[in-house]
C-alpha cells in the first residue's frame, strides 16, 4: 500500500493532470475556444499567461525546496508542500504550449 504521506499528492496529480489532459487534448484537436481564430486575441493572452504562470510556479517551487530547506522528498510529496505546486506549473505548461503548437499548424496549414 501507499503511505498516507503520499496520498493527496497523488489526488492533486489525478485533479490537474486529467484537467491538464483534457484542455490540451481539446487544443491540440481544435475544439477549444481559445484556438478558435475568432478568439485570436484571446487565445493570444491566455496563451501568454499560462506560459507565464506556469514558469513561475515552476521556479518558486524549485526555489522554495532547494534554497530554503534543501530537498527532502518527504516534505516536497507531503500536502501543501511544493511537489503539489511543480504538477500545477507543469500543467499550466502544456496547456500553454498546446496552444502555440496550434496556432503553428494553423499557420502551417495556411500555407499550404
């Protein structure tokens, strides 16, 4: 069995990498409002924001285990610790990304 250490952690990975997979999957296939040309002002936000967001969740939860406490895999697994920050700034990356991969195969498919 699972320690119960590692237990939400592993619900936040379930909530937001099925949320992560889904509105990217929905990118990628074009169903999403935000690769939509008609949002293209829209999509073109939020695609800078996900962008943006998620490489600061990334970075102040890399710097929150490794300058200030040093890595103990404990804590960085445990509930409210910064592994559960890393998995909502990686998520926020793929989103983010499958929205430029988008707009280049719209782009690309212009051209052709």
């Amino acid at each position: 069995m699972l320690p119960h250490l590692f237990l939400p952690f592993f619900w936040f990975i379930f909530i937001f990498g099925g949320l992560a997979v889904n509105v990217t999957y929905a990118m990628l296939t074009g169903a999403h409002p935000s690769v939509d040309p008609r949002f293209e002002k829209q999509g073109y936000i939020l695609r800078i924001l996900l962008l943006l967001f998620s490489l600061i969740a990334i970075c102040i939860s890399m710097m929150l285990e490794m300058i200030t406490k040093g890595l103990v895999w404990t804590e960085f697994f445990s509930y409210g610790g910064s592994g559960s920050m890393l998995i909502l700034g990686l998520s926020l990356f793929a989103m983010g990304s499958s929205i430029t991969y988008r707009r280049y195969l719209d782009k690309r498919e212009e051209e052709d």
